[in-house]
C-alpha cells in the first residue's frame, strides 16, 4: 500500500498536495513518501519475526542518502553492489557489519574499502572471485567472512532482463560448482565461510519459485553441513514484486512463512535482500504536460519528464499507471511520451490514460525503485529534483541539477 491520495480532487502524498511540491521544487520531481517507506519496512520485518533474521535493503533500488539515513535509523542492514554504494551506506550512518557485498564483479579496490570498513560478508559469485578477495585479504592482514552465492536454476517467471538465477544468467554459480568452491576455500587462509546465498530474480509474483529455490537450497546446506561446514547465515536475496498494474504478489507475510517453513531447522540467520517491495510504491515522478500533438490520428501527451529520468518503460516495457494531479474521470487513448531525442522515450504506448492539456500535472506511480538510481544525463538533460514527504511537510533530499553541474568534472 502508500500514502498517495486524492483529497478535495487533488492528488497528496501524506498531507502535502503534489501541485504545492511542483510549484516550489518544480518538474519533473520524484517524490517519496516516508510513512509508506516506514510501513513497509515494518511489515517486511515483522513478517520474519518467528526466525533470526537480517533485513539488508537493496541499495540499488533507491539509493539516496536522505532515504537510506532513515533505513539506518530503523536498525535496517543493506545489500551493496559497489563501493560506492557502501559509501552512500556509509555516509548515511548504516552500520558496516550490517552491510554484504554481492555482485559479479568487485574490484579489488572495492574488496579492500568493503574489507576496511568490517562489512557482514561478500556474495562470492565465481572461482576467479575467491582469488581476488584472499588476495586482498591477505595484503591488507585482515580474514574475509564469505558466502557463496548459488544458481539453482529456477525461472522466476519474470522478465528476462531481471531474472538471475537461471544457468544462462551471469549471477552465482551452479550448485555443483558451489560444492567445489566451499572445499577450496579451506584452503584459503585469509577466507572463512559464514553462509550461502542465493537470489533468482525481481518482481516476482508467484511463490511457486521461491519455492522450488528453497527445495534445492535446503538440501544444498544440508549436504554442505554434513561435509563439516559450519555455517551462520542463509541469504536467500530479495525479488517479491509489486503491483505496478494489478498484480497480486505474495505479502510479505506470506513470503515469509514459505521461507521460515522451509529453513526453520537448519539453524541460520536469514537474510532478506528487499528493494522494489520496500520503495518501489513510495515514490512517483511529478510531470507537466508541455503539450498534445495529433499526429495522424495518434494522440501523444508530451511531458517534461524523458526515458532518462525513467527508463524503466523502455529498458523493460514496464507498467506504469499515470494518475492526474487533478482528479479527472476523462479518459482517452494516448502514447505519453518526454522530449528525449529516442523513438523509445515513452513511459506508455497506446494506453487509456487521462485527458489532461497544456500546464497539467500527472504522477507516475510505483515509481520509487529504479527510478532516480538508473536515471541520466542523456541528451544533456539534469537529473531531477528528490523529494521526501513526511505528514504535512516536505525536504528536497536531492536537489535539481544545473546546467554548470553537467559540465562540473569535464575540461
């Protein structure tokens, strides 16, 4: 659920009307809400609260500071891919042995910050990986926890570009490969083994998968145990959809009776990587419509915001629902489109969406995660304003680019 709502015919976040926000900060502006972010937060948490547990937030999906500031508070871990991702976690106070690493590709400069600042653990995802952090570990005299981050090769029915746990997939390793890779790290003096990982894909809508994951897993840690093994944490990563256009997926309640049912007695701490379920509905993006173009029988609504303030429409074809600022029950078929120089600047094609006119605000919902952070400055264009809503007050979290901004690091 969120907090966005009409009241009196114009859309809110929480207390605050999103005109107020558009005519003060201007559009186009992603706007958050902090009680939703705090609900889902708290839902998701107690929804584990029968088993140890670890909620590590995927960084990648919203990673502003003034919103992972608020995550720390709560006691929230965080899921990094990158160093810079563990500085923003960093920079914003969450604790560094709350913090893993996943991800194919680590450098070795971000293994020795990630080994420097006492993180959780890393995600092994490959053979050569082990190389480079006992390496690093060993240069810099400190032991690396580690876990390995295994493929059961499970479809997670979802898009293709965001499935990850397939043999085709470049994440983790096949659970026969990760047999081999625990027997060599006990040859590695600078490496100890904490967990097992494993992460198959995002938005998902079905717990059949996550399922059969578990299955295999299970038995996986089973068999690593009776090898002599000694293991803290299973890591079974994040993945549960949203409803973006009236899917059903799980609750994270029933999420996590699936995944407690299956682990109760293996005698870990889980740990949950989620992203999309946490922010994914607490934010959208404000635009203004700059103008309508009948071209030849086809409605367009030109806004200001471009596929490089949301690409998620043309990187995924992903669904977006388009309210009107001002409620309207007008409807009419239209692309909706920004002023990117790309025939793949939409955020939708043929849809029925509102009649709105020149000057009109809309709000692209479900727009908090993977919005802002896969955002450009393609065609020039400054990254927008960041806006977080607490009850009837508001802070821009992230302001407006300017143009010298653009040009800031160049010479």
């Amino acid at each position: 659920m969120h907090f966005f709502d009409y009241r009196v015919g114009e859309l809110h976040c929480e207390e605050v009307p999103l005109h107020r926000i558009a005519d003060e900060v201007g559009t186009p502006a992603y706007v958050y809400s902090l009680r939703t972010l705090e609900r889902h937060v708290r839902v998701f948490d107690e929804a584990f609260e029968s088993a140890p547990h670890l909620i590590c937030y995927a960084v990648k999906a919203n990673s502003n500071i003034g919103i992972l500031r608020r995550f720390a508070s709560w006691g929230t871990g965080f899921d990094i891919v990158s160093g810079g991702e563990l500085f923003r976690v960093l920079r914003s106070g969450g604790a560094a042995e709350k913090v893993i690493f996943s991800g194919v590709g680590k450098t070795a400069d971000e293994v020795r910050y990630a080994l420097e600042s006492g993180i959780l653990f890393f995600n092994v995802e490959s053979n050569g990986e082990l190389d480079v952090i006992q390496e690093v570990a060993s240069s810099v005299g400190k032991r690396a926890r580690i876990s390995i981050r295994t493929n059961p090769n499970v479809d997670p029915r979802t898009h293709p570009y965001i499935s990850t746990g397939l043999k085709k997939n470049k994440f983790g390793v096949a659970l026969e490969e990760a047999g081999q890779l625990y027997e060599r790290v006990r040859t590695m003096p600078n490496l100890e083994v904490v967990g097992v990982s494993c992460h198959i894909g995002s938005q998902i809508t079905d717990l059949e998968p996550f399922k059969e994951a578990l299955q295999a897993l299970r038995t996986f840690v089973v068999t690593l145990k009776s090898s002599g093994i000694t293991l803290q944490y299973l890591d079974f990563g994040g993945g549960l959809g949203i409803s973006y256009r009236g899917e059903e997926p799980p609750s994270p309640l029933n999420y996590a009776s699936v995944v407690i049912e299956a682990t109760r007695d293996l005698g870990l701490t889980l740990i949950l990587e989620p992203g999309r379920v946490i922010v994914g509905n607490a934010g959208v993006l404000v635009t203004r419509v700059l103008l309508k173009k009948d071209q030849g029988g086809k409605n367009f609504v030109i806004i200001d915001a471009g596929m490089n303030d949301l690409i998620r429409p043309a990187l995924y074809g992903s669904h977006h629902e388009i309210w009107p600022v001002r409620e309207t029950t007008e409807r009419e078929v239209a692309d909706v489109v920004g002023p990117v120089c790309e025939s793949a600047d939409f955020i939708a094609q043929e849809r029925e969406v509102p009649v709105v006119h020149r000057g009109d605000l809309v709000a692209v919902m479900s727009a908090g995660a993977y919005g802002f952070s896969l955002s450009s400055n393609y065609n020039s264009r400054p990254r927008v304003a960041e806006v977080l809503v607490e009850g009837d007050r508001y802070s821009v979290i992230r302001r407006r680019e300017t143009y010298d901004d653009l040009v800031r690091l160049e010479q």
